[in-house]
C-alpha cells in the first residue's frame, strides 16, 4: 500500500512540475513575441500561449498582464489602427488588466509600457477618440466613464489634467506626448467639459493618417493644407535652415533655425505637420507642450520655451519667464495632486515624480541669481510634498537636490 501511496505521490508531483514548466514555456513564448522586430510579430500567437498559459496558472498576475497587451496589439496595434477597435476585444482586454489590479494591487512585473492602471485608461481612451472620430459624443463619454469605473483615470492624473489646461491661456494650443497626458486631458474635456478651449493634440497620433484630417474637420486646429493631403503626407528631404513666421500677435516676426530630426537629413510626418500648423496659425492661439515632450519632436524649438511646472510655453516674441510667484502657485497645484496618488501606480509616483527635476533646474537658475530665499522655498516645498519612502529617486539625485538645499542657508 505504501508503495502504491509513494508512486502515486510521484506521479502527482511529476505532473505538476511539467505543468510549471509548461507554463513557464508558454509565459515566455508569448513574452517573445513582443521582442521582435515591428513586421515579425504576430500577437494572435502571443494570445494563444498566453490563454493556456492564464488556464495553467490563473493567479499568475504576469501572465494576465502579457495577455491583456496581446489583445491589445490585437485590437489595434498602433494608433494608426485606433478607428478599427473592436468593444468585444477591448472588454477582454480590460479585464485582463482588472484581474491583474486584483490579483496584485501593486504590479512588479516587468512592463512593456503601460502599468495596469495607465493600459486601462490607454485602452478605453483609444475607443473614446474612436466613437469622436465618428461623432457618436454619448458612446464617448460612456467609454471614458467606463474607463475609469473599470479602474482607469485616476483621481492625482485627471487632476494634473486640469492643472496643466489651467497653465494655457485662452484657447491655445496643447502638445501632448504620451498616454499618460493625453487620455486624462481628454477626459476632463470631454466628461467634466473642462476648458475646452484649449486644443489638444497628441504628437503620436499626427502621424496616423486620418488624426490630422480629424482635427481639421472638428475646427479644432488648421495646418494650412488641404484634407487629401494630410492623409497621405510622409517625411521629407531636409537642410538645416532658418524658418521665419509673421506673429500676428504683436505684428513682428518670429525666427529660427529647424534642424532635421535627430541629424537624419530629413523632417518627419509630425515635424512637417507642426510646421504647417505653426504657418498657418501665425501665433495667434499660444502654443505649449506638456512635461517631459520629447525635445526632438519640438521642431528645434527648444530653445524657445518658457518652462513651467506641468506645461511649457512657446515663446515666439521677448515674453519674459514666470514670476516667482506664479511658478510657486503653479508648483504648489502640482504637488498638492500628490496627496491624490494611487500609490499601487507606477506610472502616476513617476509621472509626479518627474517635478523634481525642472524644480531643481529652477532652484539653481534662482541661487545663480542669487535669489536664495526662492530656491529654497521651492526645494522645502518639493520634499515636505514629494517625501523620499513614498516617491523614491537615486541616491546621486536626492544628494545634488540635499547640496542645492545647503547653498540656500
């Protein structure tokens, strides 16, 4: 009998080790996939070693995450292919990402972009622009809700939202890079219709055919050229050379020198569209970019930029920067959201995070001027909102913001 009990323990223990090992083989095919290189990878694959890999293991939170970006490269793997989501995809997707906020609140995994959280906001987000783009505005704003009922759109992030639209003057123009921007401005336009004002473009989707034709068509923005053409428009040949553009505003002229993208000797479909949009504008709206825009998506205009908190400012005359007292209430905004973060989010710790260091590159523009009193105002108020165990920085950066501090005394 004893003999009997032993082999059968043998036998149960054989079978779950292979299916441990089968699970693993499965959790890193499907992961693979995601490696390849843009035209090799096939996620109907993924989705399939991830889907019996999700039967072997159901509390794996890992495999529920891989599979939930399965779908979603399914549904739509770039926002060229935004308009063609499908609602029965999308709610497969969703929940992926819900088991994995369930099963763990706090994801550790490795990421492909997105945290659960910011992919559920990124997910219904895309399906809310999808029901605009086709002017279906109760669709919208039942995709939006549902987004954020499922779990999506967090208090700190619409709040950094609102922030951001109140650092625009009237009706300007806002740059967005990201989802992490751009699905909460878009909420809050659209669901608590909060300065709607403002325009907000994303400068991932410029390059998807049909995003600029959109814009056009719901007079949110010109760019100057007719409709067929900014369907088809792809990048050109280009020389570094000056740019000059009439500003309406204070009737002068605005200059300066466009370089091509990254020294490759040509300007991409988004730089040609934000060149024509500038022509065509001749700043009459205030045109800003949100934090952390990618410098080489900014037309060389970096130079050019008034830096504030949660939005820069295209400066195109001899504006001067923001007073101190504007920059501090502007801080003090920001950082109050941080009593607002879901603490379970990686990408909203990093997002509010991320402050500090325009905070710490104003700090020394101040004790280079040595206005000490304002550097040290700002820094106080950085770390008694940002403290160390709760949004955490490496130990070079939290010793050069402890030096800026010591200048200040």
């Amino acid at each position: 009998m004893k003999q009997l009990i032993t082999i059968a323990l043998m036998f149960l223990s054989m079978h779950v080790f292979a299916q441990t090992e089968t699970f693993d083989e499965l959790l890193k095919s499907g992961k693979e996939e995601f490696k390849k290189d843009y035209e090799s990878q096939d996620f109907s694959i993924a989705a399939a070693n991830l889907e019996r890999a999700v039967s072997l293991r159901p509390t794996s939170a890992a495999a529920h995450y891989y599979l939930g970006y399965a779908y979603s490269r399914l549904n739509a793997k770039d926002g060229e292919m935004m308009l063609g989501m499908s609602l029965p995809l999308l709610l497969k997707t969703s929940e992926e990402f819900e088991k994995v906020n369930k099963l763990t609140p706090k994801y550790t995994g490795e990421l492909i972009v997105l945290d659960p959280y910011s992919k559920i906001s990124s997910e219904w987000g895309s399906m809310a622009m999808k029901y605009l783009y086709s002017n279906e505005l109760d669709s919208a704003k039942w995709a939006f809700t549902e987004g954020k009922k499922r779990g999506g759109f967090g208090v700190a992030m619409l709040q950094l939202a609102k922030n951001s639209l109140d650092a625009c003057s009237s009706d300007a123009i806002l740059f967005t890079f990201g989802d992490s921007w751009t699905f909460p401005l878009w909420y809050v336009q659209n669901i608590e219709d909060y300065r709607k004002d403002v325009a907000v473009i994303d400068a991932g989707l410029i390059n998807a055919a049909w995003y600029p034709s959109f814009l056009v068509k719901n007079k949110i923005v010109d760019f100057g050229r007719p409709i067929a053409e900014l369907d088809t428009l792809k990048y050109a040949k280009w020389t570094d050379k000056n740019v000059t553009i009439k500003n309406i505003k204070n009737n002068s002229t605005f200059t300066w020198t466009i370089n091509s993208n990254g020294g490759s000797g040509y300007l991409y479909r988004g730089d040609r569209l934000l060149l024509s949009l500038l022509k065509k504008n001749e700043f009459k709206r205030d045109i800003y970019f949100t934090r952390l825009y990618d410098d080489d998506s900014r037309l060389s205009l970096s130079e050019h930029i008034i830096k504030g908190v949660s939005v820069d400012k295209l400066n195109t005359g001899k504006e001067e920067n923001l007073s101190y007292e504007k920059y501090k209430t502007e801080l003090s905004k920001n950082l109050n959201a941080a009593k607002l973060i879901n603490l379970n989010n990686e990408s909203e710790i990093d997002l509010m995070s991320s402050i500090r260091y325009p905070v710490y590159m104003q700090a020394k523009k101040y004790i280079e001027a040595d206005n000490l009193a304002s550097a040290k105002e700002i820094l106080v108020l950085l770390n008694s909102n940002l403290p160390y165990d709760r949004f955490p920085i490496s130990n070079e950066f939290k010793m050069e913001l402890d030096r800026l501090l010591k200048l200040t005394n």
